[in-house]
C-alpha cells in the first residue's frame, strides 16, 4: 500500500506553522488548526444562537439550551450541588471534545481526539485535579476511598491494592476510550472508502455500509463526548463525597 | 502509527492547552453566564405567569360568591317586599270590608227602625180604623153606642189570637 492510501495516513500531525519555543516544539499543527477551529465554532455557536436571547427559543437556541441542561443535569445528578463550581469546566470539556469528534467526521479534515496524548491529557489533568481536590477536602479520610465500607478488615490487604490499581487505571481507561473509539471508526471507515473506490460499480455495496456506519459514528462521536463529561462528574464526585 | 510520534507530542499539548483554556475562559466568562440568565429569566416568568393565573382564579372566585351573595340577599329582600305588600293589601282590603260592613249595619239598622215605625203605626191605625169600624157597625146593625173600651179590648184580644 502506498503511504497516502493507508488508513493511517488521516492521523499524521502535519506542521503548518513551525514555532520554536526555547528549544520546545509549539508548531502550529493541522491538529492546533482543527483545536482553534473547534474554539471558534463552539464560542459562535454559543453566542450567536443565544444573541436573540429569546423567551421562546429559536431552534439554534434549543440546542444550546438543551446541551446547557443536559451537562447542567449531568453534574447536579452526578455531584450535586457542590459540583456547580465545576459546571463550567465539565461543559468546555464536553463541548471540545464534542465538536473535536464531530468536526473529525468531515472528509479531509482532522479527528484531534484520536491522539492518545490529547485524550490523556484531558484524563492525567482531571485525575490530578480530582485527587488533590480530595486531598484537599478530607485530608487522610480521602484514603478511605480505597477501602469500601462495612468490608471486614481481613480483606483489606486483598481489596486496597485492588482499589488502588481501579484509580490508577482511571486516566488509562478514560483517555484510552476516546482515543480508541475515534481511532477505530475513522479507520474503519476510510477502509470501507477504499473499497467503495476499488469495487468501482460493485462499490455500492460497501458504499451503503459506509452510511450506515457513518451514522453509527457520529453518534459514537456524541455519545463518547458524553461519557466523558459522566465519568469527569462521577470521579468528581468520589473526591467530594467520597463513595455514598 | 501517528499516534506514537513523540515529537509530535509537544505541539499538540501546547496547542491543546492553548485553545482549552481559551475555549474555557469564553465559556465561563461569556456563554455559560447568557445561557443561565435565559434560561433564569424564563424560569421566573413562568412562575411569574403561575402565580398571576392563580391570583386572577382566586379574584374570579371571590367575585362570584359576592356575586351568589348579592343574588341570594335580592331573592329574600324581594320576598320580604313581596310579603309586606301581599300584607298590606290585605290589612287594606280588611278595613274596608270592616267600614263597609258597618255603614251596611248603620243602615239596615236604620231602615229596620223605619220599618218598625211604619208597621207601628200601620198596626195603631188598623185598631183605631177595627174600633171605629165596629163602632159604625154597631150603631147601624144594633142601633146603639158600643163603648169604644170595650171595642179596644175586642180588637186588642182578636189582633194577639192572628198575630
């Protein structure tokens, strides 16, 4: 296979700008393109839907509306009412990643979630963030977290490594999530593509498949944003509540 | 693989550290806060509208119990005023029954006395007219004077027997 036809080929980061800071990298990438890109769309969408500031919202402005309540939702459920400082953080957070996936979606663009470093960034800073949060609160009790109540102390040497190792893995699994899901389906579809292409008038087979999957994709796209947001809130809330 | 490019590594954090924290600043500063108030106002109008609808309901129902009380208190005026006339019309018509009944009395009275006179003086003149026929009687079949006492008696004894 020739290097521009592997399914691969979607994710290599491209220097469009090369900056040099102090001997470190900050080139201005395809992948920083499609980050500024994002900012201004979500910040437009925003804004502008919201302009009317309608009482009965226009259709733009539902959807505000209603990604609004459903992260507000989200937290209120998930952490209660002391998760309302973080409101603003988990909404940017589903926001980016939202429209970092569904921005993915248009041929030829870029999918900035299907690099591992950019999902566990996100993941190593919540995961830091939630446990000094919960250090911060409880002090020692926050270790308590690692040993789940009414468990006979006997179990204890068996259970607390086992806990320990769950939170650990937390920024693997949450970043390696995202990343793997994104990664997947763009690979897969750009295979399917290749086909359609190689099949020439048989190639509407895999064509129909490619809709098919594209939806599928998009909602992936959607609900992998979303579980972010959840699983932020729910690590959120351990370190606030430590486990009820 | 892309994705395991280390030296790509630098570029991307530092842009994705850029453009979130931006992203984050817009949103809490700018957005977020729009977003809430509309959504606050809305909120509050509803309530608003709730509770005027409920205060306008109240107002309705208060108006149509004094409306039922007014309805109520008229019917039993308008009766009392219709037994006070029934009453009067006829304490009225018992008057004048009484005053009729008594001028009617005055005057039945009145003409019994007329009456009585009259058959008073009827009878006085039949004795008179009984004694004075008995009297020529006796002078034209006997040819003498029948004392005119004697004669009253007779009439007198004869008229009791008829009565």
């Amino acid at each position: 296979m020739a290097a521009g036809e592997s399914p691969l080929e979607q994710f290599a980061i491209k220097r469009l700008v090369e900056i040099n800071i102090g001997g470190v990298d900050a080139s201005f990438t395809n992948s920083a393109a499609m980050m500024v890109i994002v900012v201004v769309l979500v910040t437009l969408f925003l804004t502008l839907s919201m302009r009317g500031n309608a009482m009965v919202p226009t259709r733009w402005q539902s959807i505000a509306e209603l990604s609004y309540e459903l992260i507000a939702k989200t937290v209120r459920d998930g952490v209660g009412l002391e998760g309302r400082k973080y409101f603003p953080f988990v909404f940017t957070l589903f926001m980016f990643i939202l429209f970092c996936n569904l921005l993915g979606l248009i041929p030829y663009s870029f999918t900035v979630t299907s690099h591992i470093v950019v999902t566990f960034a996100f993941a190593a800073f919540i995961f830091i963030g939630v446990t000094i949060l919960g250090l911060v609160r409880h002090g020692a009790k926050f270790f308590s977290l690692f040993l789940p109540e009414g468990v006979p102390i006997a179990l204890a040497p068996l259970l607390v490594p086992i806990e320990i190792i769950s939170y650990l893995s937390r920024p693997i699994s949450l970043s390696v999530r995202l990343a793997a899901n994104m990664m997947a389906g763009h690979t897969i579809i750009k295979v399917f593509a290749g086909f359609v292409v190689a099949l020439g008038l048989f190639g509407i087979a895999p064509f129909v498949f490619l809709i098919l999957l594209y939806a599928l994709e998009t909602m992936i796209a959607f609900l992998q944003a979303y579980v972010f947001a959840v699983l932020t809130c729910l690590y959120l809330n351990d370190s606030i509540h430590l486990h009820h | 693989m892309p994705q395991m490019e280390f030296a790509d590594y630098a570029p991307q954090l530092i842009w994705l550290a850029i453009t979130f924290i931006t992203l984050y600043v817009l949103m809490s500063r700018i957005a977020l806060p729009r977003i809430a108030d509309v959504l606050e106002q809305r909120q509050l109008r509803l309530s608003n509208d709730l509770e005027q609808a409920s205060a306008l309901r109240d107002e309705a129902t208060k108006a149509l119990e004094a409306y039922e009380a007014t309805m109520a208190e008229a019917r039993s005026q308008a009766h009392a005023i219709a037994m006070e006339t029934r009453d009067k019309i006829a304490a009225e018509a018992e008057k004048r029954r009484a005053a009729f009944d008594a001028e009617l009395e005055a005057q039945t009275a009145k003409e019994e006395e007329r009456i009585q006179k009259a058959i008073a003086e009827v009878e006085s003149n039949v004795r008179d007219v009984a004694i004075a026929t008995a009297q020529a009687a006796g002078a034209k079949l006997l040819g003498e004077d029948l004392p005119a006492d004697a004669l009253g008696r007779a009439v007198d004894s004869q008229m009791e027997q008829r009565a």
